[in-house]
C-alpha cells in the first residue's frame, strides 16, 4: 500500500511522492537531571522516531516527544 503525500520542494513547488515504508521506533533518552512533576521523578524521555521511505529511496527522519512542554518543543 502507498501513501500520496504533496508538500513544496527547495523551489516552493509543490511535490506528489509515495510513501512506500514507514518505521517507528521508541526510545528512552535519560535527561542530564532527573524532573519532578507532581509525585514523579522523571529520569528518562520517552521519544519515538520515525523514519519514512519513498518509491524513489528517498529517507526522511522526524522525533516526537511525549510531553513537549518538558523539551521546550
């Protein structure tokens, strides 16, 4: 199954691609210092990753947090 998608390229031209393979995955990245929120300690981020291929082989990388408060995102 592929996934149309549209967005403008380098020259603001709008660009059709299929998406051929989409792959998540999660990760905890440990803080520098551990957070207290409430009654919890935080001492780990829990972030998922996701990468994403065309047809053309093209890669593309994107992250997401969980709490996007807690990175200033």
């Amino acid at each position: 199954m592929f996934v149309m998608a549209v967005f403008p390229n380098r020259l603001g031209r709008k660009q059709m691609f299929k998406i051929s393979k989409i792959d998540a995955f999660g990760v905890g990245l440990p803080l520098k210092a551990p957070i207290k929120m409430s009654s919890v300690v935080i001492d780990i981020a829990e972030n998922i990753i996701v990468r994403v291929e065309d047809t053309d082989g093209t890669i593309g990388w994107g992250e997401a947090t969980e709490a996007p408060t807690m990175t200033g995102e």
